[in-house]
C-alpha cells in the first residue's frame, strides 16, 4: 500500500471519529542523524601540567564523540572526533612532545593527528570538564 492511501485513510477514520487531521508537515528525516548537531572545533590549545606532563585540549561547539584509531606506531597517536568541521583559526605550534596537526576527513570528521618526538611519551584521551572538550594528556 502506498504512502499516499495509507495517509488518506489515516486522514478519513480521524474525520469520522471527529478529530482533525494534523496539518504540520513531517520532517523529511528524523532519528539521530538529523538531530544530532555537528560540532566546531573551535579552540586547540596545549598546556603544560607538570614536567614533562602535557596536555592537548580541543574545544568544539557541541558535545563531542571521539575515538583513538589504531595506529602502526606508538610515535603517532589519531584521535577522531565525529560529526566535526575544523574552525581553528590557528593551529598548535610544535610542543616539547612533539607536533600536532588536524586534518578533516571526507566523511565528515576530523583527525587530530599527534606525531611524538620519541616513545617514552604516554597518551590517554578523555573528555575535560565538559562533553564539548575533548582533553589529550601526554607525558613520560
């Protein structure tokens, strides 16, 4: 049955029963893909925590979903952070640790990409004080 016949009998049995028929239109797509907003990473700043204790903090506009994507080498650490666009008007400039870069994805994510000077450094990715900072801790 069609979308259209199931629609006119839904509209004639709320007419016989004396409701009216809603008149609002129905969102072409519903369910958390088009609820969900994306986010802006709009800040990326390194701070220094300690010695040779380090961490990357990344701001965006909305609560932020991530993952750490395994890598090849423990010198380079990728964390994805999902549904994001790049906003940063500047990047990080080299740390102690070593270099960060971003890069967006075609799929509409962006990869912080984080290349260590050697591998003693450690690395634990998780949400700062809230869910729209995402906290990369890097030390010895």
């Amino acid at each position: 049955m069609s979308a259209f016949r199931v629609r006119l009998i839904a509209v004639l049995l709320l007419a016989s029963l004396g409701v009216a028929a809603p008149t609002a239109p129905v969102p072409a797509a519903t369910g958390p893909a088009a609820a969900a907003p994306r986010a802006v990473v709009v800040d990326a700043q390194v701070v220094a925590v300690g010695a040779d204790r380090y961490a990357l903090r990344i701001r965006s506009s909305e609560p932020q979903a991530f993952d750490v994507v395994p890598g090849a080498t423990t010198r380079r650490v990728t964390v994805r952070l999902y549904r994001a666009t790049l906003g940063l008007t500047s990047l990080p400039e080299p740390a102690a640790f070593g270099l960060v870069t971003f890069r967006e994805e075609p799929a509409g994510n962006v990869l912080v990409i984080v290349d260590l000077v050697d591998a003693s450094y450690r690395v634990a990715v998780t949400h700062g004080g809230n869910p729209g900072l995402v906290e990369i801790r890097i030390g010895r």
